[in-house]
C-alpha cells in the first residue's frame, strides 16, 4: 500500500491561476475549477516527484461510491488517479467525463 502524507495546503492553481483554498477534510490535490493536478508527489503527499509538470484531467472513473479524476502528465506522460473532491466544478467533472482522448 503506498505511503500518503496528509497535506491540505492552500495554493495557486498553475492552470487557471485561481487561489485554491484547503479541503478541511482531507489533502487537497488539485483546482477544484478547472481540475488541473502538479505532479509534485511519487506517494500521495511526500512532494518528492521532481517532475513538476501539469496534470491535465483527461476523464472521469467510478470508484467505490464516488468517483476518481484520470490525469496525463503533460511532461512526463504518466497517468495518475485522484478522487474527486465535494467543491469540484460539477460542469468540469461532466464535461471531462465525456472526453474521448
């Protein structure tokens, strides 16, 4: 099981440039409006990736009761899973859902 380091840290989205405030529930890991991701961690968390580059949400999974946010890397390429969180932009979630790509 990987390692997760709880850090619900307020930031600048590298996307839309938006301020994106805390969860108060759990680690915050992307813009709740236009739902972009930084590849900054290996294990949810550590901040130990060296990669940088933007996630770009690229679909939308089902995962137990709620669903996960598909990212590409647009460095490095890598695929990575993150949960949706309850602040999301519904009207993104969808409109990603839909992408074919």
């Amino acid at each position: 099981m990987k390692k997760f380091v709880k850090r619900d840290e307020e930031f600048i989205c590298c996307e839309c440039g938006r301020v994106v405030n805390t969860l108060n529930y759990t680690t915050r890991d992307h813009c709740p409006y236009c739902l972009y991701s930084k590849h900054v961690d290996i294990n949810p968390g550590d901040r130990s990736n060296n990669c940088l580059g933007l996630l770009k949400p690229i679909g939308i999974e089902k995962y137990k009761d709620t669903y996960k946010i598909i990212y590409r890397c647009e460095k490095c390429g890598e695929i990575h899973k993150n949960i949706i969180a309850k602040d999301d932009d519904m009207d993104m979630i969808i409109k990603i859902s839909t992408n074919k790509s």
